[in-house]
C-alpha cells in the first residue's frame, strides 16, 4: 500500500468566502473512498484542486510526491460533473482522442464495454440520451489505467438502472491495487461499494474513517450517520 494523495493544511478562498479550510488528510492506494457531504462543502473544490484547475490560496497538495501539475495528472483518470466531450463528435472520435492523449489508454477495453451496451462508435453524443452519454463519459475514463480514479457525481442525475450499470463499472474496471475517490451526495446508493468515507462540510473535514469501524462503533450505515451529521 502507497500514499497517492497527501494534503496538508490546504486552503482554498474566493475573496472573503472560503471553499477549503486548513483541509489534511492522506488517500491511499487499494481503496474506494467516499468524499461525501451537501452541495457547498467543498468537495468539487478539492477535486478541481486535485486535477490542477484551481490553485490553493495557502497549504500543500501532493499526488505520489508530486506537486500538481503536467506528471501528476498522468496518475489521475478524472471524470467531472460536466461533460467536456464535443457533443457533435462520434464515439469513435472520442476514442481516438483519449488513445492520442493519455498514454494508459485501453481502447480494448473501451470497446468491449461499449460493445456490452451496444453503443457503436459511429454514434454521435448529441443522439444520445442523457443516461447513455454518462455511461460512455464513465467508459472513457475507467479505460485508462490509473493509479487514482477521481469521480464527482457520477451518478447524479440518472435513472437507478442507469446508476446500476455506472457502479458496477466502476467495481469491474480499475485495479485493485489502484483507488476511488468518488463524490456524491446519494449515499445510499453507493454507500455498499465504499471501503472509507471523508465527511466535508463548511469546507472542514468532520470526519474520515473505514466504513467497517463507523458500524462498528456507530451501529448504523454510513447514510444514517451522513443524515445525523448534516441533519438531512
């Protein structure tokens, strides 16, 4: 097991809101971890943080002892929670783009996927319904073979088949010696696949555990414990 994120006392402010709090914590390879918190937490921001699109107001943020920047994004495989695709491209398109891009590509392993839902790389984006366009969304970035899996909301805004199929990808299709960070705040549809969670809210850490020692000595699931926590 490795250390693949480090921050430390991590800050992050808009004028006089802050988004991030004297943020510290680790994330280490092998695990599914749960960022969970409401709307306005700062988990988005963390993540943009994560992936070089904002910069820190103050503290430290390491992927594997990399600052972030051009080599740490090659361990990073990130999904948004919006698109960035061309809607008018194919899939093919998208393809080609992401083999051009990102050297740990499997396009194999892209097509097979696609294949199982029977999406042909001669469809374009803008034909597809909502839930489809998530799915290939998911397909392009679980292809990559990454050393860390950023997700922010991937469920949100689907049907529960489609949010069925999103899981069950992420479960099949990464590394087990690689880890999750997934954001959402629809914990009890993801709660069964998490290994740790991280609690946000007002952009403090309220708490950052297993999954396995909050029933244990909480004796509740991880979204009763949210709903208590954030009183929702």
């Amino acid at each position: 097991m490795s250390t693949l994120v480090t921050c430390k006392e991590l800050t992050k402010s808009y004028g006089k809101n802050t988004a991030l709090n004297r943020v510290s914590f680790k994330i280490e390879s092998g695990h599914i971890i749960g960022l969970l918190g409401p709307n306005g937490s700062g988990k988005t921001t963390f993540i943009k943080l994560l992936n070089g699109l904002l910069t820190p107001t103050s503290g430290e943020l390491y992927v594997k002892k990399l600052p972030v920047g051009i080599e740490s994004k090659k361990i990073i495989s990130y999904l948004p929670d919006q698109t960035y695709l061309n809607m008018n491209s194919t899939v093919q398109e998208v393809l080609d783009y992401f083999g051009a891009f990102y050297a740990d590509f499997d396009k194999n392993r892209a097509l097979e996927m696609l294949n199982s839902l029977q999406i042909s790389p001669k469809d374009r984006l803008k034909s597809m319904s909502k839930g489809t366009k998530e799915k290939v969304q998911l397909i392009l970035v679980m292809s990559r073979r990454a050393e860390l899996y950023v997700l922010d909301e991937p469920i949100a805004g689907v049907d529960p088949a489609a949010r069925d199929y999103i899981l069950q990808t992420i479960l099949t299709n990464y590394d087990p010696e690689a880890s999750i960070l997934l954001s959402t705040h629809l914990i009890s549809d993801i709660e069964t696949i998490l290994d740790q969670v991280i609690f946000l809210k007002d952009g403090e850490i309220c708490l950052q555990a297993s999954v396995d020692d909050i029933r244990m000595q909480h004796q509740k699931s991880i979204d009763a414990l949210f709903r208590e926590v954030f009183k929702c």
